[in-house]
C-alpha cells in the first residue's frame, strides 16, 4: 500500500482523465450529483431557517422554549390546537407554587409561567336580544325618549323579518309555523300593542321576549380558547407579545384579553369582516375582482347581507343612511326601499372597492354594531368545569392583543389570555373569595351543613338539595350564579366584574394545567430539560417536560412532516443516481477491461485499480457536489437577501412574518458532502470489485 | 550460466464449455540470463499459454514454472503481481498503452507503482530509455497521435524502463508492417545486448524469427525443437512459409 500512496498522483490523473474523456458520461452522472446536492442544501436550510423562525415564533408566544404538564392526562399538550376543538384532557399540576420552586432556582431557568387553557362560550344573544335589553333598560329608567326611539327599531325589525317569512312562507310546505310567526311579527308592528306601553310594560316585554326574539335565527354564541397564566408574568416572558386596543390587565386585576385576530374574525360584524377579507385577497394575495370569479363569488354573498345592517339600525339611522345612499349612489329611483339600496352598495366591483371600502367604515360603520365585544365591556361568558357542568361569569374585556410578525396569522389567534384565578373559576376551582359567596348562599337556602369537599360537588355538581331550593328547570342548564338575582343587580355585578382583585399569591398557589420555562439562554435547551427532569423525578411529582415543539401540538409536528418528504425526495433522487452511477461505472469497467489487464500485467495491484474507480467517482462527486452546494448556498443566500414572500397564512406563521430570510449553515452543506461521498462510495463500489478481478492475462488476447 | 526461467514438465489444462483443453502437455525448459529466444509454433501450439505462464499472468495446472528463483504456484496475486513488477516487463501485440496517459506518463508508469525513485530519478531514466527508443520529441503526446511503430517503441520502453530482468514479447511485430517490425526487433535485440535483459518473444514472422538465438518450437502443446539454428524450422513452423494461408 506505500506503492499506492506514491502512485496516487497517477491515479489522480487516470481518474481526471478518464472523467473529461467521457464527457458526456460524467456529465449526466455529475448533474445528477450536483442536483441532488443543491436540493439538499437548499431544502435543509431552508427547513432549519423555518424552524428557527417558527421556534422564535412559537416560543416566544405563546410555549417558552420547554413546558413541564402532567403524565396523568390522557391527552398531549398542544397549545397551538390539535385536531379536536374540545379541551384536551392534560391533567393538572395540582401545585404550582411548589413546581415554581423546584425550576425556578435551576440554572439557566429565567422564569416559570403558570398556564391552563379551556374553552369558554360568550353568549350576545341576537340583535333583536340586544335591543330588548336597551328597551328594558330604558322602561326601568322611565326615558320615554328612549323607549320610542326603541319601539321604531324594534318595529322595524319586525318588518323586516315579515318580507323573510313571508318569502318563506311560499317556499315552505309546512305554514302553520310559519302563519304563528307571521302574527307575532304583525302583532309588533300594529301602533296599539306599542299604546301605553309603560303601563304594561313587564308583560309587553315578556310577549317581545318569549314570542319575537326567537324569530331572529342569528344568534350570537362565539367560543374563546382562552388561555389562563399570570397576566404581568406573562408580558415579560413573550417578548412578541404586544397590546393593540385597550390595555394590558392591571395587576391585581381580573379580566380578559381578546386575540386581535380573534376579535377581528369571530367577533366583527359580518359585513364588515368580508370586506376586510376581499380586502385582503385583492391586496395580499393579488387576485381582481375583474376576472377572479371566487372573488366575485364572495362579493355577490356579501352583498346579499344587508339585512345585518338594516337589523342595528334605529329609526332615524335608517332613514339616514337612506338619505346617503342615495346621494352616493345617485340614486333616483324612489321605488328601491334602503334594503335595495344596501345591497346595491355592497356590490363592489374592481373600480369602487376602495372607495365603498372606506365609505363603509367611515359612514355606516358608525352606526352599526362592528364588533360584538368592544374593549372596555364586560361580557358573560360560560364554560364547562372539568366536571362537566356549565359554568358562567362576568368578565371584563381589557384589550386586545397580537403577536409581533404573526399579527396576521390564524393560528397566532387561537388563544386569548385570562388571568390564573378567572381561569380556575371558569375551570372549576374555588376562589377564597368564592368559598365565602358559597357559604352565604347556603345560608341563603337554608342548606347548613355541609363539608368544604361537598360544597364543592354541590356547586358545580347541582346536588339535590341546591336545586330543589333553585328552580328545577335550571338543570338543563346546569347551575347559574346570577338565577336567583333580579336584572339590576345583575347589572350592577357586571360593572363590578372589572374590579375583582387578587393577590399575586394566589396566582401562583394552585391549580395550573401547564407551565412554561423561558430560558436565558436558549441553545442550551437539552441540558437544562435535563436539569428540571431530575428535579421532577427527585420530588416524585407526575409531571413531564416537553420542548417547544411538541408544545405546539400539531403545528410544531408539521416541520418534522416536512422534514420527512423532504428526505423522502432526497432519499429517491440519490437512490436513482446511485443506480445511474452504478450502472456508467459497470459500462465503464467492461469497456476497460483490456486497460485494466495490462495495469494488472504491468503491475498495478488489485488496491490500485479500486482506488482509481473510487477515485473517479469520488472526484465527480467532489466537483459535482461543490457545485450543487455552491449554488444551492447561493440560492439561498440570494433568498434569504430578497426575502421569501409568505403566500398565506399558515406559511406566513411557520415564516414567522410575511418573509422568511433564510441562511445556510455550514452543517447544511457538510451534512450534504457527506450524504454525496456515501452515495459515491456506495454507487461504485461493486463495479469497482469488479474490476479488481479483472485477470492480468485477458492483456495478452490481442485485439483482432 | 544463470537460469533465469525454469520450467519443469508443465500441463496446462483450460476448461472449454463441457471439454478440457489441454495447451501444454508436459513441457519442460530452460532460459537463461541474456538469452534472445523465441516460442515459435502454429496458431493454437501453445505459445500463448507458455508466456503467459512465464509472464505471471497465469500458473500451470501441474508442473513448476520458476521465474528468477520463485514458483509461481506458490505465490499469491499480490506476490505474483509484485514479482511481475519487479522482474517482468511486458510488450503486446496490440500494444496496450493507457489512452489518456501521454507518451511519458506512460513510460513512467511502472516506475510509479514500484514507487523506488524520486521524481527526479524517474525523469532521468524515462528520457534515456525513451531516448534510446527514438521518441525523444514525442514526450507529451498522446497514444493515439503516434503511428503504430512509434507506439510499440513506447511499449518497449515501458517494458524496460524498469530494468527487468525478463522482456516478454507476445507477437510484437504482428501488428506493424514489416519494415516497422524489423526495426522494432532489431532495437530489441540492441537493447538485449546492451542491458543484459532476456528476451522471450512468440512469433509467425519467420524473418523475426531468424533474429533469434534460439528458437523453440510448439506444437500442439509440446515442445517439437529447441535450438539454436533455424534450420528446418521455419518451414515446419510456419506453414504460411508454403503457401498456406493461417
């Protein structure tokens, strides 16, 4: 082998030599070499430049960059959604004080956020509901103003709702429904039933209640995903987290803040929300309602939802808008009612989207309802405990919030953000402060004994006692706090809802579903993983620590889905240049065989002519496989210089902006030299064994 | 004298399909050190299989060949190829240099896998035999710029550049034209003289033939002469000699 040490330079230059004199041979197998190699390049960076986007994203969201939760649950976490809508069942961490004690003081540890997250309903009732509600407010405060401007609305409505019944009337084959219904909305319209109103207001009120609200089909039921932790904890820990309306929830506070992206897509109004979207197609997206006929789709149902407008207008408004719209429009056809008008307006085509855009919001959105909850507000909303039963409560809407460079992005919106104490009520779990209400309330009933353990179970279990004192209708519903107490009260703990406070001990001691751990420094995740995981196992706590990714759920397991076809791709270009670089080398070997021979008879040992195929392909694969890289490199410098523009949504949240500017790394490019050096040494191998037991005598045959 | 080949009642037998060949039935000789000897004998005698055993390339399937003191069938290939190497130099009917090497690289090649000489060394040794071969200005060219004399000078100089101590010859004038082929013999037998290298070539030509000291011939794998002279051989070897046409 010393001899082949000295002759290499030889080899080297039969291998080179032998590679330009068949050209077009090395050609083919080079470009294949080179391509599989660029891919690799370009894919694994581009893969590692989205997981470090989407780490940046998810971590610094919503996840930190480890979450510890319970080995009990039956469920994994995933905080950015799974495949099923409902609460996933994934245990508690019964302590969180005591966890917090345990990782706080680890090393590389920078804090620990308390989490929990379930999924609450917030019910808005209907338009006609909320109008109801306005007219019973101003009968309770004797403002006949009020209740006359309300009757015009309400008579409205109702006339409205006669055109849609009557049309549904002819269409149907069961009427007499249909003829009931027709009667109520008549009945509201006729002048004597609005006759001394006040005089008989609780049961006119009762009638339009019971007899006309359910008329109107649209009712207003939205869910929250809302995710419970330590409201100030939790602006520090998320550097990506930022306010856009309202404020953060003070500290000491109790309250909500809604997702921005939740706010603007469930709780808009819905005229307003598809303006919004053709918005954004025309100008993200770059489709025209010229020629693309899903756009035109969409404009032609948008404008079929006038009724929504006219439903949230009063008298006046009406007849207001009636008046601009004509104008606008220059309309002279006095025979259009306004719903004609409406309709005609939301109409849009490519030459007036912006105007009408902006005419909306700035002339008819003022008069509409535009969002079903406004920051400031205090809303119900309810939930299912984790026994299962219906619980509701008030809760004020402190702001809306977004995370910076997903502002955009849907799955960004999944959560909103609760304190810890208004999360445990809604999850099932006692305040102090509510131990207290519950033993007031069963002195109240009359109920005196009973155990701290069972109050519980009677609470939110409806036990017997409870609810034969209660109304035994209530069941269905499960148990209502505020169904014992009349309207004004309820008012008045709706207003009180924004004021309840608690004790940043009270954060902390209790219940937490999850927890997050931000790091100080983030590249030394495993090991401190490692650090928490013997601290758990050293306390015996049931609990296990998870990384970022698997925090995700779903969306953290689509980069290891992309991961794996891009290898797939990878693993079959190879595979098919390994056949083709096989099968030239075979051809070469056969074609050789006589130059070979005389190496042999000369001789060249069998290591020498081994050498001088491997030699060979592995100099095709150097000069290929620098090229591919190198070009892939570029590409990807190139792209991580102009920016790789996000084309919707889920790619603008795993780009974690609208551009990924990715880089590559040394490891991407060494990682593809040695998969090409593999297949090079694999792909050559046999033919090159072959070769070597080409017998020297097959030298002396001539040639003729 | 020193012996230099040795070869001692050797059978070689080839498989053909179902049949057994049989090449050289009992053939025993001796060459010595300097000696200019041809294997003469029809197409088929065997004189192929003979230098093929005395050039390494194969061993017999009974019997002993020993090349400067070695049995080849003791060896194995790596020893048979090094023996090759450092003994043995080779020259081919079809000349068999490598294409994509030039003329020098060519030359240098041997002297490269022996991997004794420095650089410096090996150009000095690669000009001088290339020198001696006539192809001093040809240094850089490629084989297949050369004419087939020109070629065949370079395969010698590859044979020898090594300083072997044995030359085998398979039929080196067969491809060439005779006058070529005249020059080419009469420059080996020069370099049989001058640098004490036997030489052992097969040959039809009766004219090669005659350039010779000694002369042995085959027929049907056994040795039928073994002599100085030409007499009465080249007419019984070479039935072209009569008319015949091979």
């Amino acid at each position: 082998m010393g001899n082949l040490l000295v002759s290499l330079r030889i080899v080297f230059l039969i291998a080179m030599r032998n590679l330009t004199s068949h050209r077009v041979k090395s050609l083919i197998v080079g470009s294949i070499m080179a391509f599989g190699t660029m891919l690799m390049v370009v894919g694994t960076s581009l893969l590692d430049s989205v997981e470090e986007s989407m780490e940046k994203v998810v971590s610094s969201s919503l996840t930190g960059q480890l979450q510890i939760y319970s080995t009990q649950g039956r469920d994994e976490l995933s905080l950015f959604g799974g495949l099923t809508a409902s609460r996933p069942d994934i245990g508690e961490i019964e302590d969180f004080s005591k966890l917090k004690q345990l990782v706080e003081p680890i090393e590389n540890v920078e804090a620990i956020v308390p989490m929990g997250v379930t999924i609450a309903t917030g019910a808005g009732g209907n338009d006609i509901d909320s109008t109801l509600a306005d007219l019973r407010r101003a009968v309770d405060a004797n403002n006949s103003v009020e209740v006359k401007k309300l009757e015009g609305q309400i008579v409205q409505l109702a006339s409205l709702l006669e055109d849609e019944y009557e049309y549904r009337a002819k269409i149907a084959a069961d009427t007499e429904k249909l003829e009931q219904d027709l009667e109520v909305l008549q009945r509201v319209q006729e002048s004597d039933f609005w006759e001394d109103f006040d005089l008989n207001a609780n049961a006119r009120l009762m009638y339009l209640d019971t007899k006309l609200a359910p008329l109107a089909a649209d009712g207003k039921l939205f869910f929250l995903r809302l995710l419970g932790t330590d409201p100030q904890l939790f602006k520090k820990s998320f550097d990506r987290f930022e306010i856009d309306k309202g404020q953060m929830i003070p500290p000491g506070k109790r309250g909500v803040l809604l997702s921005r992206r939740a706010h603007e897509r469930f709780l808009k109004h819905r005229v307003a929300r598809q303006l919004d979207r053709v918005k954004r197609e025309i100008e993200v997206e770059g489709r025209s309602l010229e020629d693309d006929e899903l756009l035109q789709g969409r404009v032609r149902r948008l404008s079929r939802q006038y009724r929504r407008i006219l439903f949230q207008l009063d008298v006046a408004e009406t007849a207001r808008l009636d008046k601009m719209l004509r104008d606008y429009l220059s309309e002279d056809t006095p025979e259009d009612d306004l719903a004609k008008l409406v309709e005609k307006f939301l109409l849009v085509d490519s030459n007036n989207f912006d105007e009408r855009y902006n005419y909306f919001y700035e002339n008819i959105a003022p008069m509409i309802e535009l969002y079903r909850v406004n920051v400031g507000e205090t809303v119900t909303i309810q939930a299912f405990t984790r026994r299962g039963y219906l619980k509701g409560m008030n809760v004020k809407i402190w702001g809306t919030f977004q995370f910076k460079g997903i502002e955009d992005s849907d799955l960004a919106g999944v959560v909103n953000l609760t304190d810890m104490v208004t999360f445990r009520e809604l999850y099932g779990k006692m305040t102090d402060a509510q131990q207290a209400e519950l033993e007031e309330l069963r002195e109240e009933v009359g109920a005196d004994v009973v155990t701290r353990d069972e109050a519980e179970d009677a609470l939110f279990g409806g036990d017997a006692e409870l609810m034969e004192e209660g109304q035994p209708g209530e069941l269905t519903e499960g148990f209502d706090e505020f169904a014992e107490v009349d309207v004004l009260e309820r008012d008045e703990r709706l207003a009180r809802a924004g004021e309840l406070t608690y004790e940043q001990e009270e954060i902390d001691s209790g219940l937490a579903l999850n927890a997050a751990v931000i790091l100080k420094d983030r590249d030394r995740i495993k090991e401190t993983r490692s650090a928490i995981e013997a601290a758990i196992a050293r306390e015996g706590l049931k609990l296990r620590v998870v990384n970022w990714q698997e925090a995700a759920g779903i969306v953290g397991q689509l980069i290891t889905v992309i991961r794996l076809v891009l290898y797939a791709a990878i693993f079959i270009i190879f595979l098919v240049a390994l056949v083709i670089i096989n099968n030239s080398m075979v051809m070469a070997t056969m074609e050789r065989v006589s130059e070979i021979g005389t190496m042999r008879a000369i001789g060249a040992p069998r290591g020498f002519i081994l050498v001088l195929f491997m030699l060979e392909t592995l100099a095709l694969g150097l000069i290929a496989g620098t090229l591919g890289g190198l070009s892939g490199a570029l590409m990807i410098e190139a792209a991580g210089f102009y920016g790789i523009p996000a084309y919707n949504e889920i790619v603008r949240f795993i780009f974690a902006g609208p551009y990924l500017y990715p880089h590559v790394t040394w490891g991407n490019v060494l990682l593809a030299a040695v998969v090409i050096f593999v297949v090079s040494v694999i792909a050559t191998l046999y033919p090159a064994i072959v070769a070597t037991r080409i017998q020297p005598v097959v030298a002396m045959r001539g040639r003729e | 004298m020193e012996a230099i080949v040795e070869i001692e009642d050797v059978t070689k037998n080839y498989p053909l399909g179902k049949l057994v060949v049989q090449a050289l039935r009992g053939v025993s000789l001796t060459i010595n050190k300097g000696e200019f000897t041809t294997i003469a004998g029809p197409s088929g005698s065997g004189k192929t299989t003979l230098l093929n055993l005395i050039g390494c390339v194969d061993i017999p399937s009974d019997g002993a060949v020993r090349i400067a003191g070695h049995n080849t069938s003791a060896l194995n290939d790596a020893a048979l190829t090094n023996l090759r190497l450092r003994k043995l130099g080779f020259i081919f009917q079809s000349f068999n240099l490598i294409p994509v090497l030039d003329v020098f690289q060519n030359v240098e090649f041997p002297l490269l896998l022996q991997g004794e000489l420095t650089k410096e060394e090996r150009a000095q040794r690669v000009k001088e035999i290339l020198r001696r071969v006539g192809l001093t200005d040809q240094i850089h060219q490629r084989p297949n710029e050369l004419s087939g004399g020109q070629r065949q000078r370079v395969a010698i100089a590859r044979a020898l550049v090594t300083k072997p101590a044995i030359v085998l010859a398979d039929e080196p004038t067969a491809n060439l034209d005779s006058v070529t082929g005249n020059t080419i013999i009469e420059l080996m037998k020069e370099l049989n003289a001058t640098a004490e290298t036997t030489f052992i070539f097969s040959t039809h030509d009766p004219k090669v033939m005659r350039q010779a000291t000694r002369i042995i011939r085959l027929v049907d794998g056994k040795i039928v002469h073994d002599g100085a002279g030409t007499e009465g051989v080249i007419e019984a070897t070479d039935p072209a000699l009569a008319g015949e046409e091979e």
